[in-house]
C-alpha cells in the first residue's frame, strides 16, 4: 500500500527542471510470523517498526523554524491517498477515518529541518492504521485455563469458501502447542465432506472428533461435543459450521439455535482475506445477526493489499484473533498489528 502511494507522491512532486529525490533503497516485505507447534508461549512479536510516531520532536518544530505544510499539498496527498486506499480494498468509511486522521496531524504543523514531507506523511498514517488495528486484544489461553467449569465453547462462522474448517483443525493444532486439550464437533452436517475432512485431521492432531450423520440437527452434534468434553475434563470445544451467506435467514437462525443450545464462551467469524471488501460486509451482517467476539483472517499470506484486516477490524470494532498464513496447521498464528503495519508499509510490496 505505502509503496503505491508513495511512487502518486513523488510523481506528483516532480516538475519539469526539477532533480527527482535519490530513491529510497528497496526492502522485501515482511515474512509471515511464524509459530512453531513446539513453542508454548506462540509466535515470538516482531520487532516494532521504525517509523518514528506521529508528533516526534525528530518530525515537527513548534518554534519559528521549519517548513510548514500547505493546505494544498495535504489535499493532493489525502487525494492521492485516498485512490490508493480504495485501490488497496480498504472500505469507505476507514478511508474517511484516515483522511481526517491525517488532516488533523497534518494542518498548521511544521517541519523540522531535514525532515521530508513524505516522511511526516507517513509516521502519521502508520499511528492511524495501529490505532485502528490495536482493538483491545484478547488472551485467549488466559481466558481458557481461568474457565471454570469446562469446557471453554468457541463457534466457528463464516460463509462458504472461507475456510473455516481448516481454521477449526489449525485452532486445534494452535491449542495443543499450548497445553490445552480439546475436541471438534463436526457441525457443518450439510457436507459430509466436510465430517470427513474433520475426521481426517483429529486422526492426524490425535484429537476426538465428535459428528452425526449427515443432514442431522447442527445443534445436536454441538450439545453432544460439550457433554463429552464436560465428562472427559477437555479444555475446549470447537464447534464447526455450515458456511453460510449472510443473507441466507434459514441459516442464521441455525446459528442461532446452536448459540442458544451451547451458549459458546466466544463467536469468531472466519473470513478470506482475498475477498476485500465482501468479507467487511459479511462480518458486519454476522455481527448484527447473531453477534461476534473476534474475527479470524485467512489466507493472509496471498492478499498483497491488506485492506480485508483494516477495514473489517474498523467496521465491526472486534479484534483480530489470528491470521492464516499458509496450510500447514502451525500457519495459523496470533495477529499482531505491528507485524500488520510493517506489511502495509513495505517497500518492496505495490499493494
């Protein structure tokens, strides 16, 4: 994304007779966070990018010295900016938030000596994306082991393709490196390929899979999973779902119905990264419709634009649990903004 609107900045900058500025040498995007199924304490956190945040004394002077901004120079950038940002699929409404965000950073403020304006320009919007991606984070082991009784419920939802069932069998996966014991209920009854795709990952995780036939009551399969893990001490039930669209009422009140029978610990909606926008709006009908804790991203490691994780945590005011950043069931790690915020910004990446 940064490297986008930065080469709309510098074109716009240059004017005829004008010697364009050295280019900023190239670096490569972040790798993914990775977490070993070995490691207890999870993915070890980036280390915190270097931008210097919006307001340091190294950016702006409050004396009678420095280059002060022009309003119209801070338009053509929020114009610039927006483009990029729609291009990038972040939604509507996280773009105005920025352009006021940067706007209010921008006005009146000079720059300290040395200082370029695209360097400024961009220590005020890395603070505004953080701002928007740091939603009060949520230990999830903490809030597992403090529990009492077992087991600790979480329900999976989501539409059609997002893969949610493999997320449910990486959670698994996720749990076990942290000492944690748990069991699959195998809710999405509208498949049985997707029963059979459980039942192949528990043997592989060496975790109980508890299913019916297919067609049966979704809610059944799901009260059944709870009673087993309540007569075996199993930490945590994970309850797997049809996918559905958002728009299907039938479906939702599916959802519903298992909300009402297992009344789960915690709701996490599971969305493709790749469907840009489209996974905003289904994570705010879901959210109006049967309520959610927290958002779970996949695929993250082939969406080039970021705009999905953006806009979805902005939109619905829930924090981002975990990202999917490849197939192997330790791909799917805890989110980390910083991480987040260095991928947007990343040189080497035209988002």
């Amino acid at each position: 994304m940064w490297a986008a609107l930065k080469a709309r900045l510098r074109r716009d900058r240059e004017q005829p007779g004008a010697s364009p500025p050295p280019p900023a040498p190239a670096r490569p995007p972040p790798s993914p966070p990775r977490s070993p199924t070995a490691a207890r304490s999870g993915p070890q956190p980036p280390p915190a990018p270097a931008s210097p945040a919006p307001g340091d004394a190294s950016l702006f002077s409050d004396g009678f010295f420095g280059q002060k901004l022009k309003e119209s120079t801070i338009e053509d950038v929020l114009d610039d900016l927006e483009i990029v940002l729609l291009q990038s699929d972040v939604a509507l409404p996280v773009v105005e938030r920025l352009r006021r965000g940067l706007r209010k950073e921008l006005t009146g403020r000079k720059l300290r000596s040395g200082v370029e304006a695209e360097e400024a320009i961009r220590a005020c919007l890395e603070r505004s994306i953080r701002a928007i991606l740091a939603q009060p984070p949520i230990d999830l082991v903490a809030r597992i082991r403090a529990h009492s009784p077992k087991p600790y419920i979480i329900l999976f939802v989501g539409v059609n393709g997002s893969g949610k069932t493999t997320t449910v069998a990486k959670f698994a996966g996720w749990l076990t490196s942290q000492g944690l014991r748990s069991v699959i209920a195998a809710g999405d009854t509208f498949r049985a390929g997707a029963i059979e795709q459980l039942l192949v990952h528990g043997e592989r995780l060496g975790i109980r899979v508890v299913r019916q036939q297919e067609g049966s009551d979704p809610a059944a399969v799901a009260y059944d999973a709870v009673e087993h893990a309540r007569a075996k001490g199993v930490d945590v039930v994970l309850v797997d779902t049809a996918g559905r669209q958002h728009t299907n009422e039938n479906l939702i009140e599916e959802a519903k119905k298992i909300r009402r029978v297992v009344s789960p610990s915690l709701t996490l909606f599971v969305g493709d990264a790749l469907s840009g926008n489209d996974v905003t709006e289904q994570a705010r009908l879901f959210e109006q419709s049967i309520g959610l804790d927290g958002l779970v991203l996949t695929k993250l490691d082939a969406d080039a634009k970021g705009g999905a994780a953006l806009s979805a945590t902005f939109v619905i005011k829930k924090p981002i649990l975990f990202v999917g950043v490849g197939q192997a069931y330790e791909d799917l790690v805890p989110f980390d903004p910083d991480w987040m915020v260095r991928r947007l910004f990343a040189e080497g990446t035209a988002g």
